[in-house]
C-alpha cells in the first residue's frame, strides 16, 4: 500500500494539549477503549513504524513502549502532584506492555491508569477543599516550587499532602494580596478546586485515547501527533480561518457556556440580540426542532450544536447577561453563515520614524502576521477564490505601494507557522523566481520548492521580526529572506523547528462516509534553506538581535529530547539581492544609541531581565510581607512609567492600571470586563516593532547616503530589493 502525498502540507507548532488541560465537563469517562479507537491505534501503528510513511520510523518495541510510558504519564500528572511512588510501581507493568497494546488495539492499560489518575485527583481535592477550612501563616520562610517536572514523585499521600499545602497556600495568597476576604478566598478557591475535579471526571474516552496515541507520537518525534474526528475539524477550520455557524465566541464559565464575544459582521451580530455576557442554556435545531438543555455540558459538545451547515438555523434559549443566572429566559432563532476568523488574518498598520540626525522623517508600512494560513478546501473547490495570508498579505503591500511607504516590515512574532505552500508563495511576494525551501524526504530524495512566478509585490526595503516563537514556516520564509540578501532579520533567533508534516487522514483507507478514526500530523520531511543550512535547532539567527526574552534551553526545538538533529546538504543556485554583512556594524551602533535613550525599550529589557531572573527560580516565596512588598514595587514601577510616558509625549499604556495579579483564572473573570481587556492588549505599547521600524529606516538612510557602501550592499541593485532612495 502505497501513500499518496496528501494535498495539505504543514510547518506548524501546533500541538495537542495534555489531557490535562482538555478538561471540560459534559459524561462520564468511557470504562473501555471502543472498537473504532482499536482500529484507529492498529493504523496510527502502521504508520508510524513505516518509513514509507515517516520520516524517522521507530520500531515498537519494548524500548518505544517505555519511552511511550514515561510520555503518558506526563501527559496526566507532569507536576507530580497526584501518582505517589506506589502508584508507579503499580503501573510498572505496563512499562514493556504498551507496545503490543498498540499494535493489538487493545489500549486497555490507558484506561486504567488515567482510572487511578481520575481516583487520586478526587483525593487530592478533597484534601485541598478540606484545607480550606482552616488558616494559614504567611510569616515564615516557606516557598512554593512550583516547577516539580524534575522532582520525584512522592514517597506517600503524607509527601502529596505537603506539596499541595504549599499550592494551596499560594492560590489563596494571591487572591488575598489581590485584596479578598477570607470567606471570598475560601468560595473561589473551593469553587475552584471542585471544577477541575468535574472537569477530571468528565473526560470523554476520546480524550483519554487522544492523549495516549499522542504519547506514543510524541516518542516518534514532537511534532507527530494524533487528532479525534472533533480535533481535527477544529485544527482544519483554523487553518482555513473560517467556520460555519453564527458567530459568536463562546466560553465555559461554572456549569454555562457564556458569550465571550460577537463576532463583527457574523449572523449573530447582523441579528443583533445577543450580547457578550449571554449565557446560553438550551439549543434547538432548526425552526421547530426540541430544545436541548446544555447547562453543565462540556464546552465543545454545545458549539457541535451551535455549529452547522451554512443557510440552517439553529435556535438558542439564553439567559441576558444583566438578568443574573437566576434571570428570565429568552429565545432566538439564527441562521448559520460562513464565518471568517479575521482574529488570525494578516494585518497592516503604519509607522512613522520622526525625522533625526539629518534623516527624514519616514512611514513604514507593517504587516503582522500571526500564521500561514489557507483554506485548503477552498483552494480546491475554486483556485481564484479561497482564503490564504499570502494573498491578504498581496492585497496589504499593494495599500502600502499606493500610499507611498518608505518599507515594510513584516512582524512574525509568535508565528508558529502553518501551510508550505504559503511560505514558499509568500516568499514569492519578494523574490522574482527562484528557488525558497529544499525538503528531504527519508529516503534521501531531496526536492526543491521554488517560486515560479515572474514579479514581485514589493521590490522596496524590507525587514523580518522574529523572536522565539517564530517556528517553521516562519523561518523558511526568513531564512529565504536572509539567504537571498532580500531583507534584514531582526530580533531573537527563532524556534529551531525543521520538520515538515502532512495530515494523513486515516478515514480514506477504510473510505468511511463519516469520520470516524480521526487524522494524524505525520513528520514526512526535513527542509533545508536554499545556502543548504537547516534551520533545526539552530533557527535562523538575526542579522540584528534583541535581548533573549526566552533562553534556547527553556523553550525551542533544542529542548525536545528526540528532536532531530542539525545538519546541511548542498546550496542551490540563487540570486543574492544583496549582503548586508558590510552593512551591519552601522546599524548596530545607530541601534545601541537610539535605544540608549529609548525609555519603553529600557523598560521592555528591565522587564526581560526581571521575568528571567524569577523564572530562573523556579519558586515563589510565600511570605506574605516579602510578596507585598515585591507587589508594591511592580505597582510602583507602573506608575511612575506611566507619568514618564505623560511627560515624555508617549502613548499610555492602556492596561497600567490593571496589571496586578488578580489571583483568579481565565473562567473566574467577568467575562466582559475580562474581553475588553484583551482588546486593551493589543493597544499597548510595542518598542520593539517601532525599533525594528527604525532599523530599518536607519538602512535606507545609510544605503542612500553611501553610495560605496551601497555598492558593497547591494550589488544587485536593478533587481528586487533596490533600497536606494
């Protein structure tokens, strides 16, 4: 059997959450893996231990099978804070038996260690709520370490109970430095403790066969992983950016689902009746269909309900958010539309770098973009018509080319990545033609990706931000950038990731007619920059760099324990736009001169600095006159920054006043109030998207006043990329 190459191809960070943190609440937890799951880890099985299928297969053997052991129990307790040592020699019999489970499609032995999993979270809430009763001293020298992923697990109960007192007492100190009494404390937290012990015990048998078949993935590689038919139509949709339904953002607070926002322009919003804060109680399909109770149901469950085919309806019975959960109900009717999820979609702004030092005042047009995304689908129904960042990003260069903007900056900040075929395309928007990705497939063969499209969307200065999250095709397209001489690269080297994944669809095999056995995002390649470096491990470093805000040893491909390792194959044939070696020291000394005096820069380094220096720690103190007075310090610290700014002339921070840790979580916020902060966030200050906006106008000033330099720079300067002014 032979695998054909599927049409969707992903360099992507996007990973399946430990199970966790997919807690949500709707059944009880499935006693017993289903026959579709057997099937499922029969064919998940078959392809990865073939390397017709992956690019580095891994025999299942006993080996695998412990390797697979020690990831799942990861995946349910990587805190250590439930399984005592007992526990693990319990399940130690498991440690050689996990490979013929799969391979049988018996995964039995997953249902019963999240069992005792499932067991030992009810105990240690009980014990946590039991605490609650009682009073805690915060004067002594106590700390929680909260960082236990190194820590072995507890001896007993008795060592569990200790480690959770420390927990505890942190949750409840947080909220009190947050000004709550201790009966509102003693609510919270108990409400708290109480709902992810629901959560626990609510778990579908999917989620447990997802996490299970994702620890055996994950021991293949990090970046191989294991989708339910319900996670893969959810990863798809937000590839595509679009869904069908109503909307609206939904999320779970207590037993409701509540609207977090409407969306602008979707049919909820064209209706007009329901408002952020709404808590939905009941879904009704169609103009007549019974009205189902949803109070209680796990968030995913009511938006399947809500979700539907374009052009049907689908009623909803709400409660108004004014009228309190014990309010009257109302009802509406709403018909489905395409939803376009423009949250993710590229966008652009523009920058001005005043005037300075004999150089003019200059507008630099900015394109942020979170992802490589593409509705693959819809490429294929209609080729001229479909959802893709590279051709929003087209439509964004060519407002800029209209306006007259001196370049452009294309801000790839936390882009995990996404499609292949957009970053090659993208790349495109530069280049005239020519070669971007080289692949390697296992067996050796390598391939080369180019751009075969004459022209370019933008021929004038560019520049690429990066920091540690940029991953995959986020770093071929830099990479491609920075082995072209096209554009600088600024900021911190990026994530490390040169892996390139399919999503093979284990479905077509038995051609079911309804999803059933899910996909799975299968490593089938290594890329290779067109100099012939691979960016794994390494990334692709800056020709100009920030300070790390995240160190390589905490986060990026390096970290993985079975990540593959760096290599090269030879360089193909390109055009070199330009070299910017000769350039750099420039622009390095005009940069550490600017940002000497550049208040929110020092803020933003001091900011750095201090959050590695705590982290670094891997513990807080819970002596609460020593945590007071380090809350005071930060208050301090956001005041008199903020009437810096005012004095300065520089825009406020939005969100000054509102920075102090509140002690809650996410799903115990006011949900409106909680929203609108969110917005607030993106309004804040960005020195370092301004910084790299003056980087590179510093480049066009130098370039275009010195023409010997220019000449070293850009020998090319008839082709894309002339940055003379």
């Amino acid at each position: 059997m032979k695998l054909k190459t599927p049409a969707i191809v992903l360099l992507t960070l996007a990973l399946v959450a430990p199970l966790a943190l997919l807690a949500r609440a709707d059944s009880q937890v499935v006693a017993a893996p289903t026959a579709d799951q057997a099937t499922t880890a029969k064919l998940v099985y078959g392809l990865l231990s073939d390397s017709r299928y992956a690019y580095r297969p891994r025999a299942l053997d006993d080996a695998l099978s412990q390797d697979v052991f020690k990831r799942y129990l990861e995946a349910l307790d990587g805190g250590k804070q439930y399984f005592t040592q007992a526990d693990i020699q319990k399940f130690s019999a498991y440690r050689t038996q996990l490979d013929d489970a799969i391979r049988s499609g018996d995964v039995t032995p997953a249902y019963d260690i999240f069992a005792v999993y499932r067991q030992r979270v009810g105990e240690r809430v009980t014990y946590a709520r039991a605490l609650l009763k009682q009073d805690f001293d915060f004067t002594g020298d106590q700390r929680w370490e909260y960082d236990r992923e190194k820590a072995p697990w507890a001896a007993n109960s008795q060592e569990l109970d200790a480690v959770w007192k420390k927990s505890i007492m942190n949750d409840w100190l947080r909220l009190k430095l947050a000004g709550k009494k201790p009966d509102e404390i003693r609510s919270t937290l108990d409400k708290r403790y109480a709902t992810y012990q629901r959560s626990v015990n609510e778990l579908k048998g999917e989620d447990i066969f997802q996490t299970f078949l994702n620890s055996y993935s994950g021991a293949i590689d990090p970046h191989t992983d294991y989708f339910t038919p319900k996670t893969a139509q959810n990863f798809n949709q937000s590839m595509s950016l679009s869904l069908e339904g109503i909307g609206a953002q939904l999320q779970r607070q207590d037993d409701m689902v509540v609207i977090r926002e409407v969306i602008a322009g979707g049919p909820a919003d064209l209706d007009g009746t329901l408002k952020a804060g709404d808590r939905i109680v009941g879904v009704g399909q169609g103009k007549s269909g019974p009205m189902t109770d949803v109070i209680g149901w796990r968030i995913d469950d009511v938006v399947a309900q809500i979700r539907g085919k374009k052009d049907t309806q689908v009623r909803l019975e709400y409660i108004p958010a004014e009228s309190g959960v014990d309010g009257k109900h109302a009802k509406v009717t709403i018909t489905r539309q395409k939803i376009k999820l423009e949250e993710q979609a590229a966008k652009g702004e523009t920058i001005t770098i005043p005037a300075a030092n004999g150089q003019p005042a200059r507008r630099i047009g900015v394109v942020k973009l979170p992802a490589f995304y593409q509705d693959f689908e819809g490429r294929r129904r209609n080729p001229n018509d479909y959802t893709s960042a590279t051709r929003d990003i087209a439509k964004l260069l060519a407002g800029f080319k209209a306006s007259g903007v001196d370049g452009v900056v294309l801000d790839l900040r936390n882009n995990g990545g996404g499609s292949l075929d957009e970053a090659v395309e993208l790349t495109g928007l530069f280049i005239d033609k020519g070669p971007v990705v080289q692949v390697r497939e296992s067996g050796g063969r390598v391939t080369v990706n180019a751009d075969r499209k004459p022209g370019v969307a933008w021929d004038g200065p560019l520049a690429v931000l990066t920091n540690r999250g940029s991953a995959s095709a986020s770093e071929i397209f830099a990479g491609a950038i920075q082995d072209y001489g096209r554009g600088l690269v600024i900021g911190e080297t990026t994530f490390g990731k040169g892996t390139v994944q399919n999503l093979v669809d284990l479905d077509r095999w038995p051609a079911n007619e309804e999803a059933r056995f899910g996909q799975v995002k299968l490593t089938i390649a290594q890329f290779f920059r067109v100099a012939g470096g691979s960016t794994q491990h390494k990334g692709v470093v800056p020709d100009i760099a920030f300070p790390v805000s995240v160190d390589g040893t905490e986060f990026g491909e390096s970290t993985y324990d079975n990540a593959l390792p760096w290599t090269r194959i030879a360089a193909v044939p390109h055009i070199q736009y330009g070299n910017f070696a000769p350039l750099l020291p420039r622009l390095e000394a005009l940069h550490a001169a600017r940002v000497a005096t550049d208040k929110e820069f020092q803020w933003w380094t001091e900011d750095v600095n201090q959050f590695r220096a705590e982290n670094a720690k891997k513990y807080v103190s819970l002596n609460e006159a020593e945590r007071r007075a380090e809350r005071e310090t930060q208050e301090a610290q956001r005041k008199q920054r903020q009437a810096e700014r005012a004095a300065l002339g520089l825009a406020l921070d939005p969100l000054a006043e509102d920075a102090a840790d509140d002690g809650l979580g996410a799903n115990e916020r006011d949900i409106i109030k909680d929203a609108a902060r969110e917005k607030l966030a993106d309004q804040r200050p960005d020195p370092l998207l301004r910084e790299s906006a003056a980087i590179l106008s510093d480049a066009i000033d130098v370039l275009g006043r010195d023409l010997t330099l220019s000449a070293q720079v850009l020998p090319e300067s008839s082709q894309p990329g002339s940055w003379a002014d």
